[in-house]
C-alpha cells in the first residue's frame, strides 16, 4: 500500500538522520558515546582486521547497491518507489554498525597545540560537514535520500528523474559532496593511527566510487556529461573553470 511505502521512507530517512549526525560526533569526537578515539585500544592487527571489514562492508554496500546493473535487478524484487528508501536504510545500518564496533588504535600521527590552528581545524570541519548537507539540496535533497519517490507513489503521480543542473558548486567541483566529506576526514588537532586508517580507507573509498560514478554517467549521458567533465574539476575548484552550461543528468552522489 502507498500509505505503508510512505512511512517506510519515513522511517528511512529518520535512521539516515540519526546514523548521520552520529557519525560526524564520531569522526570528530564530539558528544557521541563512542567516536573514533574513545575506549582502550586492543592488539594493532585485531583491530586493523575489525576495522577494515566494517569498511569493506560499508564500502562494497553503499557503492553495488548504487550501480544501475544492480538497481535493475533489485527493483524486480522491491518497488520501484521504494528503491532508493532501501538503499538509505541498509546503507545507514552499515553506518552504524562501523560506528558501534570499530576499533580505535592509539598512536599519535600529529597533534596541534596551537589554540588557534585547533580552532582552524574545526572550522575546516564543521565547513566539510555544511559542504556535504548544501551539496544534498543543490540535487534534490528528497529524491536523493527517498522521500520524493515514495512521496509521489502515494499520491500517485508517476516517478520522473530529477535533471540535475550544474548550479552552485556543481559549476566548480564535480564531486562537491566528496570534497565536503574528504574536508571533514582529514580535518582534525589530533590524528591518531585509528583515524588515519579511517581517513585513508574512505578517501580511497570516495575516489574508487567517483570512478564507477563517471563511468555509469558518460554510459547514460553521453556527450552532455563528456562536456561537463572536459570542463570541470573533479573535486579541487581551479580558477577559471567552471560549467558553461547545465547537464541534464542525474547524479546521486553515491
């Protein structure tokens, strides 16, 4: 029923909220009960093993169940309008799952002391995390997390992609929502060995996923894309290149 796909996608989004902001009090922390750093930290190899499947599992997920070859065979046994609310919420249960059982590992890589460099480095980021949330409403925040798709199913009005136009900060960086995220990783007054391996792992993460992204967008979008690409930095702005046109593509940042 419309009504029960709607409050799915509810209770979907409610969890990728939640997995969300506690993962960035983990990444940076802050307030979470258990973050990156916290706890006594066991055997090295214990936990580089522990730590490197929670981020397999987390990165094979997040990046197989976005392809389209996998979305087509996956709508064959889920509705369609409820594809992406799926995704949302298994993808927010690996979150949490890395969150709750990784394994901190002593070890300082650097440690600022400078009141005013640790102050820099929490507005480098904090400007990550707002980077990440901006670039989520210059798509089309609701589509891009559910919301949208099962919003129309239950009014039944049939699902059309969103365009995707090269606006704000598309018009400088590809991957705006990757660098906000590389931004916020990399970010921090005191890397420790357990926050290395995290920021390492994720970036390489982030730029495998880029590469499976571009290819799956020039395969449906041709020539509009190619151009795009020709004359848009993928994650570092450079001064006088920009998007001269919009692309009529759907990226879901993925």
């Amino acid at each position: 029923m419309p009504m029960i796909g709607f409050f799915f996608g509810i209770v979907s989004y409610g969890t990728f909220l939640a997995s969300s902001l506690y993962a960035i009090g983990f990444v940076g922390n802050l307030l979470v009960p258990k973050s990156i750093d916290s706890g006594p930290s066991g055997p090295l190899g214990y936990a580089l093993i522990v730590n490197a499947v929670l981020l397999g599992l987390f990165a094979v997920q997040h990046s197989v169940m976005a392809r389209p070859v996998f979305k087509r065979w996956w709508s064959k046994i889920v509705p369609a309008s409820l594809e992406r609310s799926v995704y949302v919420l298994i993808s927010s249960i690996f979150l949490a799952l890395l969150c709750w059982q990784w394994q901190p590992q002593s070890g300082t890589i650097w440690r600022v002391e400078s009141q005013v460099g640790r102050i820099g480095l929490m507005v480098l980021f904090w400007s990550g995390w707002l980077i990440v949330i901006w670039s989520t409403f210059m798509i089309d925040h609701f589509d891009l997390f559910g919301l949208r798709q099962v919003y129309l199913h239950l009014r039944r009005i049939e699902y059309t992609p969103v365009p995707f136009k090269a606006n704000a900060l598309y018009r400088y960086v590809r991957h705006p929502m990757m660098l906000g995220y590389l931004i916020a990783l990399w970010a921090t007054p005191h890397m420790t060995l357990g926050h290395l391996f995290f920021a390492l792992a994720m970036s390489a993460y982030i730029f495998t996923g880029i590469f499976f992204e571009e290819r799956d967008l020039a395969a449906s979008q041709g020539g509009a894309f190619a151009r795009y690409r020709n004359e848009v930095p993928m994650i570092i702005p450079v001064p006088g290149r920009r998007s001269s046109l919009p692309v009529t593509n759907q990226n879901q940042e993925s």
